[in-house]
C-alpha cells in the first residue's frame, strides 16, 4: 500500500461534501464581527458553534490586556519555558489558576490537547493502567497512547462499568489513572462524577483525572467545573482544563495538590518542547479569568440561554443528547440529512458544527451548537428560527 | 482453558452479527478489508468479548488485530493472564 492509499476514503467524502459549494469541514470565516457573530462566504451568521461559552473574546478588558502585552513584551516568546525561561505572566497566571482552583500547584501549557498529551504521558508509563471513559476526547486517547501505558476503555458514563474494570485490576489498581470529562463535548452530557468519586474511593490507590474542558467557566458555584458541582474536588488527583473556550484564548493548564506535580515540568515533553504561550495570550486570559471569578451572572446568562434553546430545539421534535447544556447535539441518523441541514441553516443565517461518524459517538451525525453568555434572547429566537424552518425532509425529525 | 479451536468458534459466532448480511466470518476474514469495520464496530466486538469472559481489553492489542485469527490469539494471551 503506498503511502497516500490510507487517504483515498477521506478524499472521496471530502468531495461528496464540498459539493454544496461550502466547504463544511474546512470553514473560512471571512470576518468575525463580535462574539456571536462572523461572515462566511459573504453571509453574515451567528456563531453558534464556537465553544466560547462566556462571551469574551471581544471583552474590551481582555483586548487592551493583550494589546498592552504585545506592546510591552512583543509579540512572541519564541520558545519553551524550559529551554528559554518563564516570563514572570505565566508564573503569575499559574499562582491565580492555582488560587482560583483551590490547588496547591498548576502549570500553563500552549494548547488543551497538549495539556492532556503531556500531563497523561507522563503521568503514567509501561506497567501502568488507565481506565478511561469510552467518549474521551481525542487529546486524552493519544495522551494515554503516548504514556506507553495498557489502556482500558469503560462504558461511557458507566460508575458500575467502570467498578468491574477496577476490580478486575486487583494489584495494579496501585498503578491505575481513571480519566473523564467533565462534560462531554459531542452530546453535552455531564458525567455523573459524584458516583465515579464513589468508585474511586473503593478502589484505593487508583488516582483520577478530570478534564474541565467544557465545564470550567460553566458548572459549580464559583465557576471550577464539573467536580465543584458534583462536591468532589477533593477526589480529583489532577484537573486539566482550556483557555480555549471560556477563556475565549488558547492554553491548557493542570492542576494538583501532588507536589509532585512541579517535577512533571521537568519530564513532561510535550511541555519541555513546546513554546510557550505568547504574552498576549497569557494577558488576556488572566484577565478573562478575573471576569469569569467576578461576573457569575455570566453563568447563569449561559444556562438561560442554553436551556430556552434545548426546549425550543425539543419542542421542534429535534433528537437532542440527553439533557440541557451549553452543548446542544442536534441527532441525525442519516449524514446526508445532517450536512443538508448545516447547509440550509448557514443560508439562513446560523453557524453550527457539523459533525460525522467516527467523531460521533454512536454511528449517527450530529449538528453540535454551542450556546454563549453572549447570545442576546433575539439571537437565540433566530437560531431556533432557522432549526424550525428547515425544510421536513432535511430536518428528519424522526431520525436518530 | 480452553483451545484455540473452542475461541475461534466464539470469536467468529460473536463477530458474525456485526458482518454486513450475507458475507460469511471465517478465521482469515479481515475485520476492516472484508467487514468493513470502522472504529465503533471493533469497539462494539470489544464490548461483546469483555462481557462474554468478563475480561478488559486493553486498545493497546488493537494495532496487532487485522482478522479474526489476530484477534482470537490475542483474547487466549489475555485468558492466560487471568
């Protein structure tokens, strides 16, 4: 087999889908206008498929923050922390994450996918375990691939699934990392985290990792995520988590109360030959991260907004995921139909994620919104508007 | 313990309704070249494996697995273990 062979599969659906004219896995937007709003291939839509949960990538404090960073110390850091040295901002934004997550230790990577890649690659090695949720995201699979450790998939949001495997572990359970999410980004759905804390708590020894992704800025009190909500945060071994979402910038970060964690800095390579983020990055997501500590009405903006659209969506006869979230899966068992329906709502003025199988998780397809603190009530009017209007044979309201 | 032969036959019985219609399982068959599995159908054979000799399979074999004779040998290593 030669070595472009592997390919052919995907080209042959990348043609059958950009035959519309737009290319549905390869957007551009031409400009983005604000938070909630862009223009692609000349038409001015609403961004509802941005994962940028609080609204604040046009925060004016985030700008000016980054704007006075490139001013004061350029552009770039043009290497890693370890080969070239900290600036003192990513030393500062890992104290106020470590204050903000009640954590002992935390440490700033360049992207989300490399805080799972490193902070799971390491953490774990041969002769290990991870027992991981079966919907983990990529980042988290190629993390524990990485690592060279046996990796163990549990049905997903399963604490009895998960219970067996542990169990059947015996003594390696000494040497076991169980991995999940905090909320599951193709259908939305919460893990039930207090019942997996239980389990982990019957198996001493093995060590938990929740990845906050979707849920910092989003679930808990004081905005942690997932395991605040559920009141297990002193469960959690490690939570790793993004500034690409709520932070409205791009970053990862993981935090800890092992003091083992400030070793990994050291080991962990994904870390050690990265570059670090740039300054402005680093700026404006303090700041964005002062905003999410301050404004908890944000929050609850968000879950306003995320609930009125899941009940018009389930009103419609739309298949949803499971319950309301800032994720709203729209299910479609055909992928024609789903692509038909992402075009159709792109001309009437709604940006969606369109994703097919093998991301999705069961076989189907799914058009995935994602709804914003920044969504005015007549943007989420319009967005379940445009769901409504679809033509019947497009929207398969029976499907899935 | 049992044989290889006594697995093989387990093996293919449990990958057989997962096949498209009409196309027979047999130990050289390749679960991606001739039964068209993709990712969730291989996890969905796992699933039916570990339930049936409540075992966990770890993905880590997975890369080694081309046909259902690959698999069956890896599935009696992993018995062995247990």
């Amino acid at each position: 087999m030669a070595i472009f062979d592997k390919f052919q599969q995907l080209a042959a659906t990348r043609q059958a889908l950009s035959e519309s004219g737009i290319q549905a896995i390869s957007v551009v937007m031409d400009q983005v206008v604000s938070a909630t709003e862009a223009v692609v291939n000349g038409q001015r839509v609403i961004l509802a498929g941005t994962n940028n949960y609080l609204g604040l990538t046009f925060h004016p404090d985030c700008i000016e923050a980054a704007c006075q960073a490139v001013r004061t110390q350029g552009t770039g850091t043009t290497g890693s922390r370890a080969a070239n040295g900290s600036y003192s901002i990513h030393v500062q934004l890992e104290r106020e994450l470590a204050d903000f997550l009640g954590r002992r230790g935390v440490i700033v990577f360049s992207t989300g996918y490399v805080a799972n890649l490193g902070m799971l690659s390491t953490l774990a090695g041969p002769g290990d375990v991870f027992v991981i949720d079966g919907d983990s995201h990529a980042s988290i699979y190629d993390g524990c691939r990485l690592s060279g450790a046996e990796i163990i998939r549990f049905r997903h949001n399963d604490p009895a699934d998960l219970d067996k495997r542990l169990h059947r572990l015996g003594d390696r359970i000494a040497n076991t990392l169980i991995v999940v999410e905090g909320i599951y980004s193709m259908l939305g759905d919460r893990a039930p985290l207090a019942d997996i804390a239980a389990v982990k708590r019957r198996h001493p020894g093995a060590m938990l990792v929740v990845d906050e992704a979707h849920s910092l800025g989003v679930l808990g009190e004081h905005g942690r995520g997932m395991a605040e909500e559920a009141g297990v945060e002193a469960d959690v071994d490690f939570v790793i988590g993004t500034f690409s979402k709520s932070l409205g910038a791009i970053g990862g970060y993981c935090g800890s109360d092992h003091p083992e964690l400030d070793l990994m800095r050291f080991a962990n390579r994904p870390y050690v030959f990265t570059a670090s983020p740039s300054p402005s990055i680093i700026a404006s997501t303090r700041t964005a991260l002062a905003v999410l500590r301050s404004r908890p009405e944000l929050r609850d903006r968000l879950w306003g907004n995320a609930r009125t659209l899941y009940g018009h969506l389930r009103d419609l006869g739309y298949t949803l995921g499971p319950e309301p979230s800032p994720i709203i899966a729209v299910r479609f068992a055909e992928r024609d139909k789903a692509f038909a329906a992402w075009t159709a709502l792109i001309e009437r003025g709604v940006y969606v994620n369109l994703v097919l199988p093998p991301a999705s998780p069961d076989g189907g397809s799914l058009l995935r919104c994602s709804v914003s603190a920044g969504h005015t009530p007549e943007q989420i009017e319009h967005i379940a508007r445009a769901f409504g209007e679809l033509p019947k044979p497009i929207a398969g309201l029976s499907a899935a | 313990m049992q044989t290889y032969e006594e697995l093989l036959s387990q093996v293919i019985e449990m990958v057989q309704p997962l096949a498209p219609q009409g196309r027979s399982v047999r130990e050289v068959t390749d679960l991606v070249s001739d039964l068209e599995f993709d990712s969730l159908k291989v996890m969905s054979l796992v699933e039916r494996v570990e339930d049936r000799f409540d075992i966990s399979i770890p993905l880590n074999i997975l890369p080694d697995v081309r046909t259902v004779r690959d698999f069956t040998v890896q599935l009696q290593k992993l018995l062995g273990k247990v």
